[in-house]
C-alpha cells in the first residue's frame, strides 16, 4: 500500500485496535513542523486522550541532521525552529507538559529512538501530524509497523492542510492538476464542510505528580544546531531580530496584518518596496501558525464570513493560502517531484547550462540586473524574498541564463527561512515552466519590464543594492542601458552577465529541441 493510505488507516481504519490498546503511563505527541499549541490538531487529540486515562502527555522533537542535509534546510531556518522550541518547551511547561528535544546523527534511527523513550517512559500511544515529503511518508508508515509489533497505537493527522489530500478530485476522480478547478472545489468544499476550519482545543494541563524522568526532561536544554548549520553571532541576533521565533509572535503578526494591511493586499501585493503581505510564510512552514487559523481568521474579518466574497483583499489573501494547499496535494500525490524530476516529463531532456560564473553572480546578487541582485541581495540577508521578485529571479535563472532550474531550488532552500518542499518547488516549477500548472514555456519575463511595472521608482533596488543610490530616474532600471553607466561604473556595480534579447531566443530554441526530443 501507498504510505499515504498506511497513514490515512491510523486515523480510521485502526481506530478500533487503537481503542483496545491500553493507554500506559503517558501519551505522547511527536511535534515535527506543527510547532505549536494552539489548533494543533494531534496535539489536541494526545491531549485529550491522556486526558481521559488521567495519565501524562510528554511531548517530543527530534533534531535531525541528516533530514537537514536531505532538505537543504537553511541555516536561519534551522535557528528558527531552535528558538521556537524555547517558546514551545516553556509554554508547554506552564501545563506540566515535558518536552523531550535530543538530536539523532542517524536519520534512520529516528523511529527506533522514538519507540525507545516509549518503551522509557510506559507510553502506548504516539500522535504527530504528517509531513507530505516522500522520505518524511515512509518513515511514518515505518513506524506504524514497529508499533503494531509492540502493542503501541500510531496516529497520523492531517493538519498541515485546511483540506486534506486526494479529498478534491476532479469528475473523473483524478487529481487535479490545474490550480483554477481545484481552487473552485477547494472554496465549495470548505463551504460545505466548516468544520474543517474548526480551531482544536489546546492541550489541558498535565496532572501533577509526574514521574521522575518526567522531571528530568523539563530541566534539560534545547540542543545546539548542528556544526553545518550554525550562524554566526552576528547572523543570529539579525535573524533573531528580524523574525522573532514562537506561535505568540505568530499571533500578533495575523492580527496586525488583519487589521491593517489585508483591505489593500489585492492592489497591493506585487509591489515588493510596499512590505504589504503577511510575512508569514516561516510560521506556516514551521507550523507556529496553522494554515486553518489563519484562513479561519480572514474569513471571520470577512464582511460575508466566506472564504469568498466580501473584501477582495481578505479573499485575494485566502486565494493564496490555497496556493499552499495545492502544492501540498500535489505533493501527496505525485511523490516523485521529491526526486529531482519535473513535474511534466517532456521537460526532462532540456538541456541546461551549467555556467558557475554566471551561477556565482546570480547567487550574489551581481547579474548587473538591478532588480535580479536587489532580490537575490534580499534573499541573502533576510532568508526571505518577495514573491514577486521570486517569480523574476528563477525566471531569470532558467530562462536567461539557461541553468538548471534545481540549482536554483537547491539554493532557496539552502537560504530561505520559510524554505517549504512543495511551495519551492512548485514555485520554482511555475517559474520555469516544468512544474504542474506552470507559466507556458515561451511566455518569459523581460526583468525590465517587471522593474519598470512593479518597482517603479527603484526604492526597492536602492534599498537592496545601496551602491546605486545615485542613479536617478528610469535608469536605476538598467543603468548600463540607460545612461547611467559613469554612476554606475564608479560604484562598482556589474555590467548585465547577458542580453536578456538574445538569450531570451537561446531560451525558446533549447526548449524547442528539449521538447523535441521528449
Ligand atoms: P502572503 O502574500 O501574505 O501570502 C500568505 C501565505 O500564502 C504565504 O505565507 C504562503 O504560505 C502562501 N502563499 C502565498 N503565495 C504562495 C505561492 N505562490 N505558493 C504557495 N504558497 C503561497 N513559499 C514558502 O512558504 N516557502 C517556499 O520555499 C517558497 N518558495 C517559493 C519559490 C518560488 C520560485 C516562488 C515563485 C514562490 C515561492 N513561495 C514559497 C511562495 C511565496 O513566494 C511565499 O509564500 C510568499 O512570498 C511569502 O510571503 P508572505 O507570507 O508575505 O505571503
């Protein structure tokens, strides 16, 4: 069976088995990427059943380096997950609730030690919220079998998601896979099925008396992040600064956006000087925030309490929490797009070029496209880009400079810090149109035009590339073309690595022959 299904089975076709097993001497909730304690959908269920059995819920988390390294999980995203496991373990302490944080060097251990502090602590129950990556799937249904040999019950919750995979399918019962539709039946299912958007109750607390061990843990420190993926001091306290860790900040984050910005998001979201989206993005993929909260919350502001409707900003905002979903589905679904394949086969023989110079310079910030470096710049500084400006850089990177488009999905990775699988490489397949429901091939983005449409006056390039402060007008645009090469010389700024012309033709023609060849 598909370890989708495994997993499906511990909610519902298990549930009766897992009723037959006693409940031991604790519960325990396995935290991954739902680091939370409100609506948290599993948490809520340990809770509730330790609750019921009068026994203690100890809750988990293990760091990983080897999921790490298999991620490209960036550094800053690795501190932030550290720091809001401070938030978490003290919140969760507030209850009597222990949370038990240790790292496992060998990704393959992870289970075993699991069943171990199972075994540890007396706990015939284990709950977690599933992740939808392929290696993340076999994992849990690993786990669901060692379980079953040893008499302890596993459940697995969708919780990432507002609408759970494979429930939206189309009239011929397949996955969809064009956004359009599937957003429609996104809307009329939640419509038809508001309990989805139903808060969980957070955990009660933990009655007192805890065992011994219990205690132990309550006074043991977070880990450190692994040698590979420290920051420095400096990069700390500015990560630190910038995105402050924890489901609170989450929270106020939600409501000052509601509040203040959501009204004017449709007319103002592509405009990446603007600072006009949620800025939310770390805390739904690391799970500070739910991705039905912050659906729930818009729709509750909405004059017509619909998803739809109402405040086009409040319903443009929620059409893009889909977005998440859908990628997610398709995720799910397709598990192969986790294995370095696009996601439409006939753009597999494309043959890219692997220029480490021109790779460097885009990585840098230095193509000599303004707006290119002021997000690549942006992007390495703050571990977050715009989405406008995401769309412009890895259309430049495969259809400019022709290089792999996985080389630039790797380095988002590497340094987003709301580095997501299935939103990276959806975006990035949009973007170079291998991907489900991508931009058509021919359709290429002019990184003038785009600087000339959506930074206008270049307060977003003179923020992010300083040395062209004093490049007036349009030419901040592309100084070089537009005469303002003495300026721009004298700062030092590169001359453009290509003729967007020119390459834009390569581009066309070596998909052309990709195609061709499929
Ligand atoms: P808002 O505009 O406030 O949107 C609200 C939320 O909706 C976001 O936080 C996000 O969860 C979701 N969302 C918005 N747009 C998209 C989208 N296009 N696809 C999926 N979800 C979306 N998003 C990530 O969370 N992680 C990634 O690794 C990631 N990589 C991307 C790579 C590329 C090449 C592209 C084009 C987009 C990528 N995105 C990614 C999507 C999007 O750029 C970010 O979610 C958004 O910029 C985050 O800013 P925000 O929270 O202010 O968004």
């Amino acid at each position: 069976p598909r370890p989708l299904d495994v997993l499906n089975s511990t909610l519902d076709g298990t549930k009766q088995e897992r009723e037959r097993i006693p409940v031991g001497e604790a519960v325990v909730h396995w935290f991954k990427r739902d680091l939370r304690t409100h609506d948290n959908r599993a948490l809520s269920m340990a809770s509730a059943k330790a609750k019921s059995k009068g026994v203690p819920l100890v809750c988990m988390f293990i760091v990983s380096p080897q999921d790490y390294q298999a991620h490209f999980t960036s550094a800053p995203r690795v501190d932030f997950e550290l720091r809001t496991l401070e938030v978490l373990k003290q919140d969760l302490a507030e209850k009597e609730i222990p949370l038990y944080v240790t790292t496992i060097e060998d990704r393959k251990a992870v289970p075993g030690h699991i069943l171990q502090k199972c075994e540890e602590w007396g706990a015939k129950h284990i709950y977690c919220n599933i992740e939808y990556e392929v290696d993340e799937l076999r994992r849990e249904t690993k786990l669901v079998k060692s379980c079953m040999d040893k008499g302890i019950s596993f459940t697995a919750v969708h919780d990432d998601v507002v609408v759970s995979p494979e429930t939206l399918m189309t009239g011929a019962g397949k996955q969809y896979s064009v956004y359009s539709p599937w957003f429609r039946a996104w809307i009329k299912y939640v419509h038809e099925h508001p309990h989805v958007l139903d808060a969980s109750e957070p955990p009660a607390a933990n009655p007192g008396g805890t065992k011994e061990s219990f205690n132990v843990i309550f006074g043991t420190p977070i880990p450190p992040a692994p040698e590979n993926k420290k920051l420095t001091d400096e990069e700390r306290t500015r990560f630190a600064h910038l995105w402050p860790a924890g489901e609170h900040e989450a929270h106020q984050r939600l409501t000052r956006f509601l509040n203040e910005k959501v009204g004017m998001y449709k007319e103002t979201r592509n405009f990446p000087a603007e600072q006009s989206t949620g800025m939310l993005s770390v805390h739904l993929s690391a799970g500070t925030l739910a991705a039905r909260t912050a659906v729930r919350s818009a729709r509750d502001v909405n004059s017509t309490k619909k998803l739809d409707g109402g405040n086009i900003g409040i319903a443009g905002w929620i059409s893009e929490l889909a977005w998440r979903d859908f990628y997610k589905h398709v995720l799910a679904h397709w598990p192969y797009i986790c294995m370095f394949k696009p996601f439409k086969y006939e753009y597999t023989n494309i043959e890219w070029e692997y220029d480490e110079g021109k790779f460097a310079a885009w990585c840098e910030g230095r193509t000599g496209f303004p707006i290119v470096d002021a997000a690549m710049r942006q992007l390495n500084h703050m571990g977050y880009m715009h989405n406008r400006c995401r769309m412009i850089v890895a259309s430049f990177l495969a259809k400019d400079l022709l290089i792999d488009w996985r080389m630039g999905e790797k380095y988002f990775m590497e340094h987003l810090i709301d580095g997501d699988f299935a939103s990276n490489n959806g975006g990035w397949g949009f973007s170079a149109s291998t991907g489900v429901d991508p931009q058509p091939y021919f359709r290429i983005f002019n990184p003038l035009l785009q600087s000339e449409k959506f930074d206008e006056r270049g307060a977003y390039i003179r923020k992010w590339v300083p040395e062209l402060g004093g490049v007036e007008g349009k030419a901040i645009h592309d100084p070089y073309g537009r005469g303002a090469v003495k300026v721009a010389e004298k700062a030092g700024y590169p001359r453009p690595v290509v003729d967007h012309k020119v390459s834009r033709e390569r581009t066309l023609a070596k998909y052309k022959e990709g195609l061709g060849r499929s």
